[in-house]
C-alpha cells in the first residue's frame, strides 16, 4: 500500500503543487507522508499539501476509507 500511495501522490501532483520530493513510511500508528513542496510562505506549502492529499484520496478508489488525514508541521 506505501508505493501505491507513493504513486498516486506524484500522479496527482501538478506544475502547481511544485513537489519538489515525498517520503511514504509505515509508522507505528498507520502510514507517516513527508512533502517536500515549494512555496513562498509555509501556510502556501501546507495548503497545497492539503490540496494534494485529499485530491490524491478523494480520487484513488484503492481502499483508503477509513483512514484519517493528520497534518503535523
């Protein structure tokens, strides 16, 4: 499940999105997603990587139900 998640990140990823780098891991209380995105202010990153994670989900359709979205700084 982490390389396919990898996979659908970096399908989902626009020009826009400007990710530069990711790191997927499993981690003891589900699956850990690191970002490495460019923007001029930390909120613009965050936003974008919101964007990017709940797109990349939303469309998916390989099983993520149940899962839930924690953003860490």
């Amino acid at each position: 499940m982490i390389h396919a998640l990898e996979d659908i990140l970096w399908a989902h990823a626009t020009p826009e999105t400007a990710m530069e780098h990711l790191r997927v891991r499993a981690v003891p209380r589900g699956i850990g997603i690191v970002l490495y995105i460019r923007a001029a202010t930390t909120e613009a990153a965050r936003a974008r990587a919101r964007r990017l994670v709940a797109d990349a989900l939303a469309a998916s359709g390989i099983g993520f139900d149940g899962y839930t979205v924690i953003f860490q700084h």
